[in-house]
C-alpha cells in the first residue's frame, strides 16, 4: 500500500523518547505525549524552554512518567496557528495520541484547545492561558498547569499601585511589530510616570533595547510580566533591563526542595538557568506523571485520569499550588528584579504580591462536559 | 483508448478509491490529507484559468481563498453565538447552512475579484503581479489587525457546514463531497475555456492589440474571467474553513499565494486537471520529505528552480503526452 | 500632539522610508535594466542581517559587521545570478516569480541550517547606542536611528553620482531603455548584468545589517520588508530609482504617522480600546491604500522609467 507508507513516513519532525526495554511494567503500552510548541522564529526560545524542562522531567525519571514508559513526539508549529492546527489534527487522527500540551501562544490554543477536548483528549497548557479557556469555555479535559493570562498583569497592577504610581502608559501589540519607534515617541509624548509592557518573545528584547536607545530607561520605569524579563530575554537586552520589576508566579532563586534539584538538574543538563517557560514545561511534565502514577498507566480511563490531574499531586517547583474550579492554578505571585550578579544579568526574588491567588475567570465556567 | 484518457480515468478511479483504501490499511488520516489536496487542487484550477488561458499572473489568489473562508467563518460565528451580522441593513444572525454559506462565499469572492481586478487591471506584466500581491496583503493586513473577527487569533469554526442529508463532521463524506464539487468546478471551468468566451481570452493571451483592433473590449473579458476565477477561488476557501475548522489570516498570505502558482506550474500551465496532480505532488511531498528531514524546504527550493527552468510543460503533460496541450 | 511630537515622528518616518531605499534602489535597478523580478531580494536582506551578526559577534566591530554584512549579500546575489537567475532574464515574469520563490525557500531553510531557528540580536556600537538632542525643546532622538538616515542619504547621493557620472552609470541608464543596442556595442552585457545585481545585492545586505540592531534578526525578516519595498517602486515606477527614494520616503512616513497619530485622532471619538483596534487596522492598510491611489491616478508609478 504505497498511500500507506508515505504517510507511515510522514510522522513530522519528531524527537522521540523511546521506552525503555526491559522495564515493562504489566500496564506496559506507553502514554503517548504530543507537544506542539514553537521551535522556529523569533519566539522560539520559549518553546525550546518548555521542551526542555518538558524533557528534563522526562529524561530525569528514564523515559518515564509516574512509573510508565512516555513516548513524547515534539512537533515545532512556526507560530502559526494554523499548522498548529493541522499538527494537532495529525496527532489525534494518525498518532493517536493521549495528553497534548506545550502550546506557547494563546491565539494558538484558542485555536488547538477546542479540537482536542472536543475529540475527548486531555490538553495540559503549559503556558498559554487566554480568558475565554479559563471563563465560559472552560473544559474537564482543559487544564492549565501555568496561570491564567491575567495573573501577573493583575499582580503588577497591584505592584505599581501599591508603590505609588498614579499615570502608568500601557503597551501592548494588536498584532507582530518588530520596530516601536513610533510607540516610543508617542509614549514619551504622554509623560507618564511608569510604563507598564506587555510584549511576548522576540517583541519585548526588541522594545526594551529600543527604550534604552531612546534613553527612557534612566527616565520612566519599566514594568512587565515575568516572561519579558525571563533568563533568555536578558541575554539579549543586556544592561538595558536594569532595575526592571517583574511578576512572575516562580523564580529560580525561590526556597523549596524541588525547586532547588530543577535548577540544579536543568543547569546541569542545559548549561543554562531554566526560565518561567521551562519550569512550566517541568509542572506539566510532573503533573501529568503524577496523574498516570495514579491510574497505573491507564490513561485512557479518561474519568480517572481527568480525577487525578485534578488533585495535582506533586511537588511543584513554584511551591503552593493547586487546581481551582476551572482546573487554572491557584498560586502564588511573586515581583523580581532584574540585578547584575557578577557577569550575569539575571532575576532576583523581591516578595510576594499576592497568596494563593485565583483567576477572575473560574466564577463564570460552568464544566463542560 | 487515447493516452489522455486513460491517464484522466485512472486519476478519477484513484480518487474515488481514497477512502476506502486508506480504511483497510488504517491510516484515517490519510482522507483528510486527501480532501486538503483537492481543496487546493479547486484553489490552483481557478487560479490556472486566469494565468494558464488569460495570462494574468495574479500573485494574490490567496486572498480569495481567504475571503471565502472568512465569509463562511463569519456567519457561522453569528450563527454559534446567536448575534448579527453587523453593516446589514436587516437583522441577520448568520446561519450553518452549506447552502447559503457556501454561494455567499463565492459572491463575496467574486465580488472583491471584480474590484481588485478593475483596479489592477489598469496595469499589465510585472505591475500587474507585484498589485495584486499588494491587495491581497491589504487584506491579509486587514484581517491581521481586525479585532472583531478575532484579528490576529483567527476565528474557530465550531460547527461545519450543514447539507441536509449529508454529516461534513464524517471525514469521508466531507471527502466525496468535496471531490464532486472539484469535478463540477473542473468540469465547468473546462466549458468556459472552450467557449467563445474562452477563445477570447486564450487569443488574448497570444495577442491582445490584435483582438483589440477587431474592437474586441478585452479587458472587460479579463475582468469576467478574474471575477470567475475569484468565485471558483472563494468556494475553496468555504472548504478549507470546513476543512481545517478554523480560519486564520495566515490563509491571505502571500506565500499562500506563491504556493498555489507553484501548484498550477508544477501540474502544468494551462490544462486545468493538471492541479490536481501539482496538489498532491506537493502536499503529499511536503508531508513525505518532512518525515525525512524537517529543512524540507532545502530540497523544494531548487527543485522549483528546476521546474521553471527545464520542465515547463508540468506533471500533467509529461503524463498525459502531447495531447494535453490540446486541453 | 505636540510639534515636537510630529518632528520626533517625521523622522522616525524618514528612518523607516531611508531602510526602505536601500532595498528598493536595488530592486529597481534589476527590474529596470534586466526586466528581472527578483522575489529574492529580500533573502539578501537578510543574509546580510546574518552575517552583520555573526561578524559582530566574533570581531564585536561594528563597521566590520557592516562590511561584512555588504560583502557576503553582493557574492551570494553574484553567484545566485550566475547560477540561476541569469537564466531568467528574457523569461516570462512568471517564471521568474516562480523560481525567486523557490530562491526564497531555499535561503530560509540554508540560514535555518546555519544558524539555527532561533532569532538572533545585535547591539548597535556604544558610540550609537544612546540618544542625542536635536532641537531645543524636543525630546532626545535615538542616535542610532539617525545614522541610519544618514547612511542612507549617503547611499542615494552615492548612487545618483554613479548613475550620472560615471560610465558605469552611463551604461545602466542606457541597458534600462536600449539594451540591445548597449549589447550591440560591444559592451559585455553579461558582466553588466552581473555587476549589477551585486550592486542590488549589497544594498540589500546594508539594509539587513542597519536593521539588525533594531529588529530580531530571524528567517523571514526578508519578506516582511520584501513586500513593502515592491509597495515603493510601484508607487516610484519601476526601474526608476529616483521613484524608489520618493516612493519610500513616502511609504516610510505614511505608515509611521498611521501609526502614531491614527488611533490618537480617533481616540477623540472613540473609547481608547476601540480607538487603538481601528486605528491600527487603518494605518496597517494605509500604504496599500496610497499605492492604489497612486495607481488609479498614474497606473506606471510617479516615475516612470520603464515601458510595461
């Protein structure tokens, strides 16, 4: 059957890690893991990110998960959403796989999200996490191991309020821009006394060595989430990020156990700090182990193993966390700094904004089931 | 039996043997690749009619694509979340039916075919490539930055397009349908060229002053043939928002639009049926080189090089021989 | 909005046109002189893009990246000429669409391999990294930024020089409107052709690496720009290099003020949110919208130089 063969070849790009022989257990089948996250492109840093720390928890357990064997098939999406879409399609109709997740961007997961629980899959976001997912459209076979979009926003609302600020410039993209200088000039022009930026990936290095450039650095301060002011962002800002306060649900300077052996081991294996992505590709991991440790390996029990993420019993590197009603975390939220240490431009925990804090979206989702 | 016959009989019993085929060796999967290749296949013929008989390269096809699918995408968005349509001057809340859906796709499609092509039509040669590369980027920008139909993210398609009596969300009849409305199309398209209107427009191509001295208003003959080909252009992109359950304005992009001349030029230039063997050429190798290396594209590159420069008449006359020239 | 503010942005206008010139000139020419529609053109963008950053991050010499970055776009537009592009001219422009396409494919997968997926960054020189006062009053303006408008104020000055007055020069402006009969002459059209487009080529390569300390340096970047640059000569006229400096600085600025002053103007009307959405849906079409009247009004361009 050649059609059968072509598309036997067809399996895309894949990292596999294959099961172990010999150590079979009798559940032996393997889950099977499908992450679709970006690898190319300008934001490809942080689906690398995910991957790696996805991977790190993987390779750390010898290709396993919860005790039983993973086969994890890592596909890049570009960034775009709709070979995202067709990569999940693949993965659902040919793979047959049983847990997606690593999706990046929210325009994609809005896009990907739907089509897997739809199918009666479980998707594990590891960072995306668009309002619409966590409100009305909440799902029982959706879980977001990361945040809600909003919680380190609200965290530096809060942060900024608190420290005095009254007139804060807020900037954020409608859609992919590279060059701010128009946005710079305006927002000079407004004279506020903080800037406060939303702009993922390759758009915030951009935007935060552009405002240097301009030399508001020294004149109005900077605020952003955690992820525009993550490890791999500083390499390329450099000296320009100085000062800046983020918000970030996990550091990697943050007390707890099993923190502390993920950036041992992470640094270890990568030769790099671990950024916000890589520890939530690490939860994920984690989270779905500890879900296929509790239904011994039968995953396609959906309602068991839906029953087990929900509890998310494991130790996660960001210490208190657990699953509100519309399966998004109720965690905490720490503010950072970006400090010089030595050579490195690096984050540096500054306290804690807000304890156990919920998304303002868990009220209105009803579980669709 | 004469060789172009039989080359286009065994290409129809192929086609109608996808799903059955792909259901014993137990690749699914493989019918919805299938219907993407004759979406594209309908996609690239519509564009073929203009480039291959009316030598008006248009390097922004795809915004017809796009337009159809986000017509589709629209009102069936209205229809899920029970709002109107906005800009109308009646009160309509959209609606699932393919029937309404799918003609509406066209009309809009050949709608905005009639004015990009008045416009570009003004022109000839390069500026004409390089303008209608630009309107369909006007659009794609359009759409990019358009918040209320979800700009950049792009709208889900929560339910297919309904056919009474036919399931679409069933992978093979979405298969079948899809090819009947291929061969429609082929067949149709196929009449024009070979009408008086056709002959008009292929002579166009040889020699447009000569025509224009007999007083033949040429122009206006290209402006139909693009508003068809604009038409034949949306009702693929009604199947491709079916298809793939979402639009985005990624389906605008130019590269979209250099995807599908390479689909004409890769089946052959001016034979019509030719995009069905440039679709599956490049999808199906698209998905097969992938499986071996992820820089595809390295091998595709230069192999598009080749083509242009050493195998003009296309995969569809090498296989079909001389007598597809007479298509 | 302030004076001060339209002065800040007419010249982040002119920066923006200024980057566009420099990919347009080179376009031009090649479309003027060999009838060649090069896709292409924006792959050479970024190759020099790549190899500013590559030399900056081995030498950490600016005006070396810069060189570099000159040198490597002109040989790769040199032996992609010789190689396959040369093959093209006198060919139907659709197949010179199609194969620049594949062109195109073939030199993002090639940078992919190289470089790998991920973007890269580049810092502009200590010397230009800061800001500079420029009027009293107004507000510091990015150096950086400014050298860039004069480089390319240099270039065009440079090119008009060459074009006018050298031989060279003589030769472009009569292969753009009598290529036969330079190539009757005697002249070795073959080597004009090539010299030429690694003219093009090299121009290309300045721009990438001028936008490098701006940009993400990543595949792809050379479509973005290649688009908007065929936006320019259609609105200068192809073939004409004058049309190219006009077109851009147009383009350059009407984009820049849709962007900075639409959803202000409109948040006069409207609440901010809506006001920002529409205003950039606007500015993002509002190029396309310039050149379609531009079109309708003079279907060849503002300068026209070349027949069809």
């Amino acid at each position: 059957m050649r059609l059968r063969i072509l598309l036997l070849a067809a399996v895309a790009c894949a990292i596999s890690v294959p099961p172990l022989p010999g150590a079979a257990a009798e559940t032996a089948k393997p889950v099977k893991i499908g992450m679709i996250t970006t690898l190319s492109g300008a934001g490809a840093a942080l689906g690398i990110d995910i991957r790696d720390g996805f991977k790190l928890a993987v390779d750390s357990q010898g290709g396993k998960l919860g005790g039983v064997p993973v086969e994890l098939t890592v596909v890049d999406d570009g960034q775009d959403v709709e070979a995202a879409k067709q990569i999940a399609t693949r993965m659902l109709k040919q793979d047959d796989v049983d847990v997606i997740t690593g999706i990046v961007w929210s325009n994609l997961a809005m896009a990907v999200v739907p089509t897997v629980t739809r199918a009666g899959k479980v998707y594990v976001s590891a960072n995306a996490g668009p309002s619409a997912l966590a409100g009305k459209g909440c799902h029982e076979n959706y879980f977001n191991v990361a945040y809600q979009n909003d919680n380190q926003h609200e965290a530096m609302g809060q942060y900024v309020t608190d420290r005095g600020f009254r007139r804060v410039y807020l900037l954020a993209p409608n859609y992919p821009e590279v060059d701010y200088a128009a946005e710079i000039a305006n927002l000079r022009a407004a004279k506020p006394d903080a800037v406060f930026f939303f702009l993922p990936g390759g758009m915030g290095v951009n935007f935060v060595k552009q405002y240097a450039q301009a030399g508001l650095a020294r004149e109005i301060p900077l605020f952003g989430p955690g992820f525009s002011f993550d490890e791999d962002i500083l390499k390329a800002t450099g000296d320009a990020a100085l000062g800046v306060a983020n918000t970030s649900q996990w550091a990697w300077d943050l007390d707890n156990p099993a923190n502390a052996a993920f950036v041992a081991a992470f640094r270890q294996a990568y030769g790099r700090t671990p950024t916000l992505y890589a520890s939530q590709g690490y939860d994920a991991a984690q989270l779905i182990g500890s879900a296929i440790k509790a239904v011994n390996g039968h995953v396609g029990d959906t309602d068991a193993f839906r029953a087990a993420l929900r509890r998310a019993d494991f130790a996660s590197v960001r210490g208190p966390f657990r699953f509100g009603p519309n399966q998004h975390p109720i965690q905490n939220i720490y503010v950072r700094e970006v400090v010089r240490s030595g050579d490195l431009i690096t984050n540096r925990l500054a306290g804690t904004v807000f304890t156990d804090h919920q998304d303002a979206y868990a009220a209105e989702c009803r579980m669709e089931r | 039996m004469r060789r172009r016959s039989v080359v286009l009989a065994a290409g129809l019993a192929l086609l109608l043997a996808v799903p059955p085929l792909a259901a014993i060796a137990g690749e699914p999967f493989a019918v919805t690749l299938a219907s993407r290749v004759l979406i594209y296949a309908l996609a690239a013929a519509s564009l073929d009619f203009i480039v291959g008989y009316g030598g008006m390269v248009s390097f922004g096809h795809a915004a017809f694509l796009g337009l159809g699918a986000y017509t589709v995408g629209i009102v069936a968005s209205h229809a899920f979340d029970g709002t109107a349509v906005p800009l109308l001057p009646f009160a309509w809340h959209g609606t699932d039916s393919a029937l309404i859906q799918w003609p509406l796709a066209m009309l809009i499609s050949a709608l905005f075919a009639l004015v990009i092509g008045a416009l570009s039509l003004r022109t000839a040669g390069v500026y004409f490539i390089m303008i209608t590369l630009a309107f369909a980027q006007m659009l794609y920008h359009l759409f990019l930055t358009l918040p209320t139909y979800g700009g950049q993210d792009g709208l889900n398609l929560w339910r297919r397009s309904e056919i009474p009596g036919l399931d679409l969300a069933d992978d093979v009849s979405f298969y079948y349908l899809t090819l009947a409305l291929l061969i429609i199309s082929l067949l149709i398209l196929k009449r024009l060229v070979h009408s008086r209107f056709g002959m008009v427009l292929r002579a166009g191509k040889q020699n447009e002053p000569r025509l224009q001295a007999l007083g033949i208003p040429t122009v206006r003959y290209k402006l139909l043939a693009f508003v068809i080909a604009g038409a034949f252009g949306g009702l693929a992109g009604a199947l491709t928002v079916n298809h793939t359950e979402f639009v985005g304005p990624g389906l605008l992009h130019w590269t979209r639009s250099g995807e599908l001349l390479v689909i004409v030029i890769l089946g052959g230039l001016g034979s019509l049926y030719g995009s069905v063997v440039g679709a599956a050429v490049l999808l199906i190798l698209e998905e097969v080189i992938a499986g071996w290396t992820e820089h595809w594209m390295i091998v595709l590159g230069p192999f598009l090089v080749l083509v242009v420069l050493f195998a003009r008449r296309g995969l569809y006359g090498w296989l079909a021989g001389r007598e597809a020239e007479g298509d | 909005m302030t004076a001060q503010l339209v002065f800040e942005q007419t010249l982040n206008g002119l920066q923006q046109g200024v980057m566009l010139f420099l990919m347009a000139a080179g376009l031009t020419l090649v479309f003027g002189i060999m009838h060649l529609i090069n896709l292409a053109h924006g792959s050479l963008y970024m190759v020099g893009a790549y190899a500013a950053a590559t030399v900056i991050a081995v030498t950490g010499n600016f005006a070396l990246a810069v060189a570099g970055a000159v040198v490597a776009a002109g040989l790769t537009g040199m032996v992609v000429e010789l190689l396959a592009l040369r093959r093209l001219y006198g060919r139907d422009h659709l197949d010179q669409v199609l194969a620049t396409f594949g062109v195109i494919l073939f030199f993002n997968e090639l940078v992919k391999i190289l470089w790998g997926a991920q973007a890269l960054f580049m810092a502009p020189p200590a010397w230009l990294a800061g800001s500079v006062p420029i009027l009293p009053g107004a507000a510091p303006y990015p150096a950086y930024r400014l050298f860039i408008i004069a480089v390319g104020l240099v270039v065009a000055l440079g090119l008009r020089q060459l074009i006018v007055g050298t031989r060279l020069g003589m030769l472009i402006r009569a292969g753009a409107t009598h290529r036969d009969m330079v190539g009757a002459l005697g002249v070795n059209i073959d080597r004009l052709f090539t010299l030429v487009f690694a003219l093009g080529a090299a121009l290309a390569g300045l721009a990438g690496a001028m936008a490098g300390p701006l940009l993400a340096i990543e595949v792809g970047m050379g479509e973005t720009i290649l688009i908007l640059t065929f936006v320019v000569i259609i609105i200068g006229g192809i073939g004409s290099v004058r049309g190219a400096l006009v077109g851009a600085l147009l383009v350059g600025v009407v984009d820049t003020y849709g962007r900075a002053f639409l959803p202000l103007a409109l948040r006069t009307l409207l609440p901010p949110a809506a006001a920002d959405g529409l205003g950039a849906s606007i500015s993002g079409i509002a190029i396309y919208v310039l050149m379609a009247g531009v079109l309708i009004w003079r279907p060849r361009g503002l300068f026209q130089a070349y027949g069809g």
